[in-house]
C-alpha cells in the first residue's frame, strides 16, 4: 500500500518519522524524501494533517498523519466535541488506502493488561448518539466485521514480533465506546464488562463507522494504558488520571511505530 492513513490520540500525539525513527526505516531501505503541514479543507470543516512523504525503490510512499484530538494547534480538543466527520473525510480527500487509528484505552480483562498493545476485532456502542455520513437519506451500512480482516492480520504480525509473542497470545478485543469526556463509574465498567466490553474508549467506534461508509479499511491499535474504573489490582477504588493514562499509553508506541513502518515496507 502506497498512502496510509494515521489517526493518532491520546496514545500518539505526533509523529516525525525522519528525525525519530530515520535508522530504523533505513533498515526497510525507505527514506523520507518530504514532510508538508497541510490544513485540509472539507465541507466539515477544516483539518490540519501531516503528509509524510517516503521512498523505496524509486517508488513513493505516504504517510497522512492526523491527530484526532486537534484543537488551534494544540491535541487537547474534549473527546465529546471531536469532529469525526471532518477527520475521516479529510483522509478519504488525501486519498488514503487505509486507516490505522492509534487508541489509549482502559482495560478490563486480565490477558489485556496495562503496556499491552493489542487490535480491536469488535465494538460496542450504546451511547445512542449517531455519527454518519447519511443525515438525508437512509443508506444502511453493514458492519459486521467493522474492521479490516487484511489490514488487521498484517498488524498482528509486527506487534507479535515486536511485544515477543507467540501465536498463542490473544491479540484481539471487543472495544466499548464510552460518551467521555469523563471516565466510567465502577458500576459501569461492572456492566460493561457484563455485556462483553474488553476495553473502554471514547473515540474509536465512531472513527470506523465513518470509514466503512467510505469503504476505506480500518483497523485499530490499540494501547492498554490503564485498568478501568473499579479494575485496579489490589485497590478497587483507584482514581483516574488523565494525565497519568496519557504518559502510559505514549511509552509504549514503540510496537505502534514497528507497525507502521513495517506497513510502509509492504
């Protein structure tokens, strides 16, 4: 694939592949060749987004970072307020072959643990708030596999390697949307985890609705940074940092920055 799309979060803020990872990608024979800030115009509004231009072999690639939390130059914008619309549409424009999202979540199950880096295979929504792209007419999307079988197998291949895993440890997850922007009582993780929540978010779910109207693949890394609500080993009533969860998810990006090269290499 020759133009990849990235969403990164909490659990990536930016990314600069020539200054941070130019000997690894130098390994893969790819060497980046430009680097643009554009602010990308869409009938949603404006976003701004990061072209990472790259070549192996005398073929181009690209990379078309957008950060989801994008707020005036700054990555704090309220998970409630982000416009999901304006996002994807902005990578579709960009002419991207697929979209890798880059989450921090909140785990609930034990083989799930905080550092892990694993892939979303289903999610979960009842937050009763609609995201599409068809607010006239109705068109039905079907999203019974919301996530890309193709994209996700080559993932898990390169954060197998790079985390030391065999095939025998579970790499798949059922991602639960949360409103935001608070965190979940420990009631509600109870009841999340009942209905079969593995990981809670606030912003994924509706990034891959609007990716499978437009038919681009999308798939979903995503990083355990932090026991849910209620969850805490040894202290059930552990209180949530923002802050804290959000310096977790950013030191483990190396299995995340593994896959996107490997990826590229593709």
């Amino acid at each position: 694939m020759n133009r990849i799309g990235i969403i990164g979060g909490t659990g990536l803020v930016s990314i600069d592949l020539k200054r941070d990872h130019e000997q690894r990608l130098a390994q893969h024979g790819l060497v980046v060749t430009r680097t643009d800030e554009v602010n990308a115009e869409t009938k949603f509004g404006d976003v701004p987004i990061k072209c990472i231009t790259l070549q192996k072999d005398g073929i181009d690639k690209e990379l078309i970072f957008l950060q989801r939390h994008h707020n005036d130059g700054s990555a704090n914008k309220p998970p409630h307020m982000i416009n999901h619309k304006a996002n994807i549409k902005a990578l579709e424009n960009a002419g991207c072959d697929v979209i890798v999202s880059v989450c921090s979540i909140g785990t609930l199950v034990e083989d799930f643990p905080p550092g892990k880096v694993g892939l979303a295979g289903q999610y979960i929504d009842f937050t009763g708030v609609a995201t599409s792209f068809n607010d006239t007419f109705a068109i039905f999307t079907s999203v019974t596999e919301p996530f890309s079988d193709k994209l996700n197998k080559q993932l898990e291949i390169s954060l197998r390697e790079s985390q030391g895993f065999t095939s025998e440890e579970k790499m798949y997850y059922t991602y639960w949307l949360a409103q935001g922007p608070h965190f979940e009582t420990r009631a509600e993780v109870d009841a999340i985890g009942k209905l079969g929540g593995e990981m809670v978010g606030m912003t994924m779910a509706r990034e891959v609705k609007l990716a499978n109207e437009l038919s681009i693949p999308y798939s979903a890394i995503c990083i355990s940074s932090n026991w849910a609500a209620g969850r805490e080993p040894g202290d059930p009533s552990a209180e949530l940092s923002h802050n804290l969860v959000s310096s977790q998810a950013n030191e483990r990006l190396d299995p995340v920055i593994h896959s996107i090269i490997e990826l590229l290499n593709s």
